[in-house]
C-alpha cells in the first residue's frame, strides 16, 4: 500500500497490496508457519492468511487481466509445478509463479497460472490448478488486509478525497489529506466494500451519502492501483468541477484508479497556559491559541533511520530550530534543525526534545524556544490525536472486540474490528465510547467493558507513525495479553503494548 500521505505526490506504478483470499467455502488461503504448507481453512484473516499482491508488469495487460504474483507472510511465493500442484517454498519468482486475474460480473477473481494456463482452485484440504475454465472452487473474494481507516488518492486528478463542508458528498480536490474529512473506511460485506465517510454516512453510487449502506462495490485491482464498481458495472471516478465521488464509466481509465495511503497522524498540542500551538501568525511557532483549526493541526512524520519527528504544517513546511533556539515554522523537511523527539511523561504529558539537545519550552508570550535543559511546566505539553473521530486497534493476536454480543467486555483476539469513538477534553485527556453509546470501564481486575454512564479519562502517546499506546489517568498501561485478554497492566512504558490503529 502507498505510503505518502502528501508527502510524496508522485505517481508510481506497481504499488503493493496486502490481501485474504476467500474460496467459494468463505475460507481463507493459508500458508501455515512450518513446512510450507497452504490450503484453504482459514477462518479470519490473521497473519498466516495475509498475502502480498505484486503486479509482475504494470503494463502487461490483455483486456481485463492482470499479471501478478503472490506472496506469503514468509516471503514466499505462490507457484504451480509442471503437474498443477501449488507450492509455497521459494523465495524466487520464477515463471510458473506468474497469474494473471481475470474478475467476473460478480466481482470475484480467477487466478490462472501464466506457464501452464490452468485456473487456481481450492477443493477441500487441496490446492489444485487443473481447471480449464472457472468453476465456484476457482472463484476467490479478496479482502483487502489494508489499515481500515485510509486516505484516497485519485491517480487521474492527483488530489486526495475529503469530505464535502456540506458533508453530503466526497471531494477529489485536496492537494493534502487534512484532518479527519479526509480519512475514511473501506468496510467489507460479503465480499464487497462500503466507502465509509468520518461523518458516519456511507457512499452511493450517485455520489451522495446515506445514513446506512445502500451501495456496495466490487474490488478490482490495474496496474497496481485500485478500483471500484457498483453492482451495475459502473466504475467510481471524480466527476464535474467540484470532483465528486460517484459512479460514472463502464470502462476503467486513470480517472477510476485509486491508491489507499496509511493516515499519517495529525495532532495538536496544548502548553502549560492551555493555549495550543499555532502558526496562525506566520512561521513564529507560539502557543496562544484558544481553539484548533488548520494552524493548529500538524502532522507528524517519521524519520526511521533518525528515531525522530518531522513536525509539518498544512503549509508544507516544517518545524525548525533556529540560531537563537527558537522554534520556526519555515523549514524544508531535510536539514537536522527540523528533527525533534517526542518524550511522554507519566502525568499524561508530553515533551519536545530539539536535535541541539534541548528541551522545548513555550515561554509567557507563548513563543516556543529549546533551551530548556529539564522537563518542568513550561516544557511540558498536552497531546491530541487530530484525525481520528474513531479508533479501530489491533494487535498480533487480532482487532480489539467485544468479547461476544453478550458480553460489554472487550477482547483484543477478534477477526472484525469494533469501532471505538473519541472525545477530546483537557490536557490531553480522551474518552472512549462503544458503538452503544456507553463508556469505556476499567474493572478492578483490570479487564475493560463498553458499559458505563459516565466517562473515565485515558491518555493516548505516539510511538510509531501507525502504533500508540493507551494509558489509563492513573499511569497503567492498557495491553494484549495471552488468550486475547485487554486488560490495564503496569505502568512501564518499555512493556506496554502498542497498538496499531
């Protein structure tokens, strides 16, 4: 999947994709961990069922087909030998690893074999392919194994989807993907998938947005890029001068593909006096705002090989440290001054260590200068999650659920995700709410239920561009463990489980 979020806006063909492959059995293609052995008895996409889709030539077409191979969670490819039986074992692609799809009015792919041009096929326990043409055991729903909350990008247009500011209707016209109208869900019913807007209403084929799902489209992949068809065979694009979202041509062309990028988090973040961090002013960084908007919304880019955070306004610049210590907003993303470190404190604050080694202070003015050696109130700072209205966590073991539908316990070991909704108050403070409009609980033995009238307070910290951790007021640590239990567990950071979100 594309990784840019605005950050790279060049076009590269050939992305990778992660997918489940569903038999007519609804079971999943599986590569078991030893002996490299597959078959088809998943049942929920986990690890072992999780597949890289890689388009061997972006430009090798024949009509509707595609030429791909896979690939499993051990670096494996998929093959057929000279007698139609499927290995998994090699970690070369060769030729007889090569499929080209071919998807069917219902949406679902046949998978045939390029050297012996025989169609992949799943009967009971076996792997075969040996079937001429496309019967149920050689149709297969993909189920997208992407981050559930994602950003759109139109390969035609170049631009990214938001929501409409009357909310009636998706967008294709931002040059960034800012704030939360721009994140959305890809929900997977039966095979298909609804486009799920922030906003809680849901796409049609017309380009307006319903209350409840009343469109579900089919998934289909060109040249490495995605696109979506309604049940009449029509393809989504971006239409008409203000580039709404809606099913239009029958026919796919650049304007009906898209690619799906991971959200990169955007935040805010609030000083010692309550005001939070602004560029409102120009490029001078200074807390001495009263409310979040535009200017106080930055996101936050990481650098893997520094271990450290590029700080970005909607500008496209960066924060940067200058001579005197100060901190500006005028920064390309390169240069040493504009890396910072995020430390989090175990009060549920946060601070800002600049590359000179010093920590950020926001001084009576507001202004932002690092020059501060320890950690005391002026350097510390309060932390929200800006694009996320809701939640949804997942650890190895598995999304975070509700333990049954009896039950108000969450679990952290489920197959489908729960959606969990976020409040923002002071200093950092979040709620979580359920889906039944209740709270989230933590139980004197540490497990959490969705059931409570009033709201306890947690505090969310950052720790990779996709995963964070969740700790209670009172500094524990909310975590994964054995048997999908969530439960509250200590407060040292180095243990904790991270979430990825």
């Amino acid at each position: 999947m594309s990784l840019s979020n605005g950050t790279n806006s060049s076009d590269t063909s050939g992305l990778k994709w992660t997918i489940g492959l569903l038999n007519d059995k609804f079971k999943y293609l599986t590569a078991e961990t030893f002996g490299c052995k597959i078959n088809a008895n998943g049942v929920a996409l986990k690890k072992k069922q999780l597949w890289s889709l890689e388009p061997y030539n972006a430009s090798d077409k024949d009509g509707d087909e595609e030429t791909v191979c896979l690939k499993s969670h051990l670096g494996k490819y998929l093959a057929v030998d000279q007698f139609g039986n499927v290995t998994c074992d090699s970690e070369e692609l060769e030729s007889h690893g090569k499929f080209k799809v071919v998807v069917n009015d219902g949406g679902k792919w046949a998978l045939v074999n390029v050297t012996r041009g025989y169609f992949l096929g799943a009967s009971d326990d076996k792997l075969l392919c040996s079937a001429k043409a496309p019967g149920p055991a050689e149709l297969w729903t993909v189920h997208l194994a992407a981050r559930p909350q994602v950003n759109i990008r139109s390969v035609g247009r170049r631009r990214y989807a938001r929501l409409s500011a009357e909310q009636d209707e998706i967008q294709v016209d931002a040059n960034t993907p800012w704030g939360e109208d721009a994140l959305f869900t890809l929900e997977f019913h039966d095979g298909r998938y609804a486009v799920h807007a922030c906003n809680g209403r849901y796409l049609r084929s017309d380009g307006k947005l319903a209350e409840k799902c009343e469109c579900l489209f089919g998934l289909e992949f060109h040249g490495g890029y995605l696109a979506l068809r309604d049940p009449q065979g029509r393809y989504i694009s971006s239409s008409g001068s203000k580039a709404v979202l809606r099913t239009r041509s029958q026919t796919v062309t650049k304007d009906e593909l898209f690619s799906l990028e991971d959200s990169v988090p955007q935040s805010a973040f609030a000083g010692f006096n309550g005001k939070y961090v602004s560029v409102k002013q120009g490029i001078d960084v200074t807390a001495n705002q009263d409310e979040i908007s535009d200017h106080e919304t930055f996101q936050l880019e990481y650098n893997e090989k520094a271990k450290s955070w590029h700080i970005r306004t909607m500008q496209d610049k960066y924060w940067s440290l200058d001579s005197t210590g100060g901190i500006q907003a005028n920064a390309s993303k390169g240069p040493s001054s504009a890396h910072f470190t995020l430390e989090w404190l175990p009060e549920g604050s946060m601070a800002f260590k600049a590359n000179n080694g010093k920590y950020v202070a926001a001084k009576k003015s507001g202004h932002l200068y690092a020059n501060s050696d320890k950690v005391e109130d002026m350097e510390k700072f309060y932390f929200y999650l800006i694009n996320r209205q809701t939640l949804v966590l997942k650890c190895e073991q598995g999304f975070v659920g509700f333990k049954s539908s009896a039950s108000p316990k969450l679990e952290c070991n489920k197959a489908t995700y729960e959606s969990i909704y976020v409040e923002r108050d002071e200093k950092g403070i979040c709620y979580f709410k359920g889906n039944n409009g209740k709270y989230w609980y933590a139980n004197p033995d540490g497990s959490i239920s969705v059931d409570s009238e009033s709201s306890q307070g947690f505090y969310i910290e950052l720790r990779e561009p996709s995963k964070l951790c969740i700790k209670t007021k009172a500094g524990n640590y909310v975590n994964a463990e054995k048997n999908g239990l969530f439960k509250v567990g200590g407060n040292d950071p180095a243990t904790a489980t991270t979430w990825e979100y």
